[in-house]
C-alpha cells in the first residue's frame, strides 16, 4: 500500500505598491479573524528591480504549487515581476488586488490549487467593482 503525498495549502503572495497589501490584509483580519498563509512584500521606492525580484523569488520559492500571487495592478512592476516568476515556478497571477478577490481566494484555498480557480477568481474580481448607488436603485425598484 503506498503512502499519499501530502497536499500543502496554497499560498497567497500580495506584492503592491507602497505596502498597502500589508494593510489590506490586516483589515481582512477584523472581518475574518486570523489569516495564515498569506504574505506580502511592498515595493518600495528605495527598491531597484533586482532587489524586489530576489525579495519575491525567495518567498515564491517556498509557496507550495498552486499558490497564487495577487498584485495590485497590471503593467507595473509587481505584475512583472510575479509573470516572470510564473514560468519558474507553478503559481498563478492576477492582477487587480481587492478585499473581496483576496477573500475569495483564501476561502478557496481548502478546495486545491489555486491555480485551478483563476478565471473564477478573475471574473469575482470584477463583478466586485459596482456603482454602489445604482445597485441600491436597482434592487430598490425590484422590491
């Protein structure tokens, strides 16, 4: 009879501008409690490229497969840097960190890799985004 491998927890890596993942992922803390397994790295402007590359690539080193790196939007350094280490390492991306798409992931996090919910993750992700007062209308109106 063999043995199963052990299947780690995925991970979550919030890399952002300024810290504010940090932030966010503490004020997550007052709705959810305690949060284990999610990290975060800040690039700072004192940071040069290499650095902040080093910085995440030591971190995405010990994330089990599957994990997920959220960064704070799309074109900039975070992003660039969490693409480049996809083809390294066996984790997804996305682009676009909020409180309800970080949520979202460390709810998903018991059901497998997170790199098998990508495109729910992305399509939460955005229909997180409303005209608060509209939706308020609409559902209004309905009643």
């Amino acid at each position: 009879m063999s043995a199963q491998p052990e299947v780690l927890t995925p991970q979550i890596l919030l890399l952002t501008h300024g810290g504010w993942g940090k932030q966010l992922r503490d004020s997550l803390r007052m709705v959810i409690g305690d949060i284990d397994g999610v990290f975060d790295i800040a690039l700072m402007p004192v940071d040069t490229l290499d650095e902040f590359l080093q910085k995440v690539r030591e971190q995405v080193a010990v994330m089990p497969a599957g994990s997920l790196i959220l960064t704070d939007f799309i074109g900039g350094t975070t992003s660039n840097v969490a693409a480049r280490l996809s083809i390294e390492y066996d984790i997804g991306v996305i682009s676009g960190l909020n409180a309800t798409l970080l949520l979202a992931a460390i709810d998903l996090r018991d059901s497998g890799p997170l790199t098998e919910h990508l495109d729910e993750l992305v399509e939460l992700a955005k229909d997180s985004c409303m005209d608060v007062v509209k939706q308020i209308k609409s559902l209004t109106q309905q009643a």
